[in-house]
C-alpha cells in the first residue's frame, strides 16, 4: 500500500499522513490488546485477529477491483489492517516464552529474525515482480493465500493456557477490573530493573527513526530516481542483514555483558543510516551497504531485548507489559511520523536522515554513559525471576 501511495500521489506528506494513522491506531489500541491477551484464550484470539483481518483483505480485493480505492479509501483499510495488528503482536509476544524452555529463549528469538528476514527477501523480490504484471487487487490475493496456510498449524498446535480465572462477586469489581490489570502492567514495568529504561530509549530511536521508516520509498524513487526493482534490491539488502544478524545471534550459545551488546549494537544500526543518508544519487551498492549494517543489528538487540523480558516477566502478566511497553516506544512516533513529511520537504531527505541518525547516536551514548543500565544484572534475569515476581505480586495485593 505504501508503495501504491508512493506512485499514486508522490508526496512526503501523504506518506507520513498515512504512517502517522496506522501508528497512532496501534499505539491506542495495544494497551487494550494486552490487557486482553492475559485474560483470555491466546489461542482464539490470533485466530479472531487474524480471519478479521483477512476480510478486511478481501474487501480491500474488491474494492481495487471495482477501481473504488482512493486515497482516503487506502487510508482507511491501512488504518483498519493496523488495529488489527495491534492486537496480533502482543498475542504472538505472549504466547513464546510459554513454549520455550528459558534458557533457549535467545535462540528461538534469533531463528524467528532469521525465517522473518528470509521471507521478507523473497517477499520483497517477489511483490517486484508482482507490481509489473499484475494489478493491486491480484497481489492483495497472497496474503489471503498465505492467511489460510497459517490457519492450519494454528488449529491444530496446543497453545498452554496461563490465564488467571477472575472470580467476580460485584459488578463493580468487573467494571474495575481492565483498569487495575492495565495498572498491574505498567507497575511490572517498573519494578523490572532496567526495563523502563530500555523502553524509553527504544522510544528515543523509535522517534528518530520514523523518517526513514515513511520516506524509504521515495528516497528512492524520488531523490535517487530509482524504480520498484531497485526499491527491493534495497529492502532486500536490508533483510540480508536481518538474516546474517538472525545467523550470528542464533549460532552464539551464550551472550556475556548483555547490556553492552544492546547499546553497541543499537549504535551501530545507527552507523549504518549514516551510510545510508550520504550515499551519492544512484549509488545504490552504498545504500545496500548501509541497509546491510542496520539489518545486521535488529535481531541482535531485539533477541536480547526479548529474552529479557521473557526471563523476568511474569507470564500472565506478558501480553500487558510487552503491549504497553510497545505502546510508549511508539508513543511519540506519530509526531515524528507526521513531522517527516514537512521536514523532508524543507531540509531534503538525506540531510533529515543524517540529522536524525546523528542525534540517536548521540542519545544512545548518553543514555549508556549518564544512567544505571550499566549495573542491570542482564545476564541472570531468569534467576532474578523469583524475587521480582514476589515484588510484583505484593504491589498488586
């Protein structure tokens, strides 16, 4: 859809119109969803989520094949698809560590990277391919496609179940009781050392990052002149990157000074958009380069991020932290969102990229040098669980 927008209107700020929409749906509707998936059956949620969204796919099919999508009509399905979004991620975030031995948390984090990169490759390459041949309402049939092939291991796989059951004795205590489990989550947040100072920092990068996340397509297309083929040679490069880091953090058997490996990766992600911004017009092997290095760092820091939070959440209280924790990361990425658009047109697009890159670097080695994450004991969460979750329980008692 973003690509349709890119060619159908050609402006940054559509782009960052349309970004900032599904954004700020998500980070509305992911508190709600979390507190949803500790309270009820996982497994038939993603399976209400995911058919809904399939639908909405389908009416999306119709509506491009009756030439009945506009701008405002693309909008409107994007917004609808990321709503349902919101509730899928912090489902799928919930139910891993209920199935995974703790000690290969980091591994499996890694390998879903390594599967996500390599789809994403042939995802990329083959939606290339699919936009010369093919009209919009066509290509929207994969995902209906691939909706159905999901369903079948998702029936048949047992999900555990570690909801709490609620025994209600008033009406008040049920009109109460979203409020005080969404309380319990952000009270986990904090009693988690270090955890909310992971979280504002992703937020931090989350904002400098929201240009490039908007205007990737028509950096491209408009600065570099490129076409949909060299558009995925770059997004292919990128989850190059994705993969090799999914390879790296996979092969490693044991992460010493976890903490340290977050922060010098996540500075390196940001070297690698500095490549990215100042790479000459057409030069798109630097553009590559610089997608590379960034791919490389996401599953890296994102495995140990996620492991984190496994070893040292309670389960039944995931879906609601990693939601509202999502849900600050994202929190400020609307007003980046919608502030690309204007910036982009006024400084140009590489120079706002370099800006925005320079300044998380900036960020992420002030946040390392001038707070205590540095003490954060990362490396034995999971023995720590206990402790924490004897405190979390008295703060909800």
């Amino acid at each position: 859809m973003i690509w349709w927008l890119t060619i159908e209107t050609g402006s940054a700020t559509i782009l960052a119109v349309a970004s900032f929409i599904t954004i700020l749906i998500m980070t509305i509707a992911m508190p709600i969803s979390g507190v949803f998936t500790d309270k009820y059956n996982r497994k038939t949620l993603i399976l209400i989520v995911d058919s809904s969204q399939a639908i909405i796919t389908l009416i999306g099919i119709i509506l491009f094949q009756f030439n009945l999508m506009a701008v405002l009509t693309v909008l409107i399905f994007m917004s609808v698809r990321s709503l349902f979004q919101a509730f899928h991620q912090p489902i799928v975030g919930a139910i891993l560590p209920t199935m995974v031995p703790l000690d290969k948390l980091v591994r499996i984090n890694s390998i879903g990277f390594l599967f996500l990169g390599v789809i994403q490759i042939f995802a990329q390459l083959v939606a290339s391919i699919l936009w010369l041949l093919f009209p919009a309402h066509i290509i929207l049939w994969i995902d209906i496609i691939t909706f159905v092939i999901a369903l079948i291991p998702l029936i048949l796989v047992r999900i555990p179940s570690v909801n709490r059951k609620f025994s209600r004795t008033s009406r008040e205590k049920k009109k109460n009781s979203f409020f005080k489990d969404f309380v319990v989550g952000i009270k986990t947040l904090k009693i988690i050392p270090g955890l909310l100072i992971i979280v504002l920092m992703s937020m931090v990068i989350t904002f400098f990052m929201a240009p490039l996340k908007v205007l990737m397509s028509l950096y491209v297309y408009g600065y570099h002149g490129g076409q949909v083929g060299d558009y995925a040679l770059v997004l292919t490069f990128f989850q190059g990157g994705i993969i090799l880091g999914a390879v790296i953090a996979s092969v490693k058997k044991k992460w010493d000074h976890k903490s340290r490996s977050i922060f010098i990766h996540m500075a390196l992600g940001m070297v690698g958009l500095v490549i990215f911004a100042i790479a000459p017009k057409g030069f798109y092997i630097v553009i590559s380069a610089g997608a590379i290095l960034t791919g490389l760092t996401l599953p890296i820091t994102g495995s140990l991020t996620a492991t984190y939070y496994q070893t040292t959440v309670p389960l039944d209280k995931m879906g609601r932290v990693s939601s509202i924790s999502s849900t600050i990361s994202a929190s400020i990425l609307p007003i980046g969102t919608i502030l690309s658009g204007p910036l982009a047109e006024i400084l140009g697009i590489p120079v706002l990229f370099l800006i925005c890159s320079v300044l998380s670097l900036i960020a992420i080695v002030s946040v390392w040098s001038f707070t205590n994450i540095r003490k954060v004991d990362f490396d034995n969460s999971a023995k720590n669980k206990e402790l924490i979750s004897e405190k979390i329980n008295n703060e909800e008692n």
